[in-house]
C-alpha cells in the first residue's frame, strides 16, 4: 500500500504485502482505506473489516478501561452514543472477537444501496443465524414491500401510506423487471386478515391476497405491480 503522505512518485510502500503483520495506526488506516486504480470496492471493504477485527483484538474487554480509551482518543466528534456506552458496547464486541464468535460479512446491496428481497433471506439466515425475534402481540404488522412496478418513487409513496395505516414497513428492494398486478401474500392463517388490510391501505383489490411465502422478518409481503395507483390509496 503506498504512504499517501509520500511526495516522491517511486517512494516506498508503507504497507508491505504479507500475512501477520504488526500495522502502526498510520499502516492500518492505509491498509483499510486505499483503493487500487481498477479494483472493486468490496475488496477495500474486505480490509477495513479485517482490520476492524485485529484492533476489536487488541482492546481490552473491561468497560470502563475501554470507555477510558474513547474519552482518550476523542475521535468522535458528534457521538451518536456517551463515551460510557461505547465503551462498554465496544468492550463486549472486543470478548467476541477475543473468542472467535465475530466477524464482518459484505451485505449484497445493488447500486442505490438497498438488498433484494432474495438477500434479505439470505442475510437473515446466514449472517443473523436464520432467526428474529418474534414480536409482541401489540406490535405493528410487519409489511415487507418490494417493488416491481417499474416506477422507484413508489416505494417511498407505499411506505408512506402504510404507516399512516399503523404498520411497520420493512424495504424488500426493486424487482429485476416489472410485475402487471400486486401480489400480497401472508404465510400464517392468523395473517390473512391483516394482508386484506394491508390491500385496502394501499387502495388494491382484495383479490390480490393470497396465501404463500413472505419475507423471513415480515408477516405480510407485497411486490407492487403496475396496478399500484398512489394516488388513489
């Protein structure tokens, strides 16, 4: 990796290639952030995990000490989370990664960043471990949509509609190509007449609900098809 401090052209590397190496933070950061001219993004991504990784190996697992860490590096200047709850959420990351029990995973997102509904599966079951919690009975319907109508705006518009109907959205990405009806689909017979609403909500036909396979963390899927009329839910 060369030293993106060098001023010479033919300067020498500051990373060097080879397995298990010692990387100061000026090394690690070049070794997690360079992108070689032609190279594909992923495997940029691939090193920032690795080093992610080795330095969760290197902190201490004790909260405090790691929160002490944080406050000392001050890095972070608008903190989603205090010093104090970092520390202790990195600090049990660290044991995981001490143990073996953590890894990073590339999530299969297409170009404008969302997963398929395919990938949605897969993630859940091989990086979640194929299980999700099962929500409380109060809890809001969990619609996943995905849309095949050929039109990106309508997902936002979908979403839209359906929280103002009292639902939980959940993205299901964009079909390949375009579907001439809705289909919504419930897995549980408990569903059916939630997916019926859920077919009112967005101003569809009834019809349209049948009973199938539904994305792995929803209780209602929809694939919008080109019968999908905003305006009109």
């Amino acid at each position: 990796m060369p030293d993106p401090d060098a001023t010479k052209k033919n300067a020498a590397p500051l990373v060097h290639k080879g397995k298990d190496q010692t990387l100061s933070g000026k090394m690690a950061v070049a070794y997690a952030t360079y992108r070689a001219s032609g190279e594909a993004q992923n495997a940029q991504l691939e090193r920032f995990g690795q080093v992610m990784q080795a330095v969760l190996r290197q902190l201490t697992s004790d909260p405090t000490a790691a929160t002490t860490t944080v406050q000392t590096l001050a890095q972070i200047l608008d903190p989603p989370l205090t010093d104090k709850d970092l520390g202790t959420f990195l600090a049990k990351l660290a044991d995981l990664a001490k143990s073996g029990d953590y890894k990073t995973a590339l999530l299969p997102v297409q170009n404008d960043g969302t997963l398929t509904a395919q990938a949605s599966a897969g993630v859940v079951k091989d990086i979640l471990g194929g299980t999700a919690k099962s929500p409380d009975e109060s809890s809001a319907v969990r619609v996943a949509v995905q849309n095949a109508t050929g039109v990106k705006d309508d997902t936002e518009k979908a979403r839209v509609v359906l929280l103002n109907g009292g639902f939980t959205f959940l993205e299901a990405g964009t079909a390949s190509g375009t579907s001439a009806t809705t289909k919504i689909t419930y897995s549980d017979a408990a569903d059916k007449e939630n997916a019926t609403e859920v077919a009112k909500t967005l101003g569809l036909r009834t019809s349209s609900v049948t009973k199938g396979t539904v994305s792995a963390n929803a209780d209602v899927s929809v694939i919008l098809g080109e019968d999908y009329k905003p305006s009109s839910s």
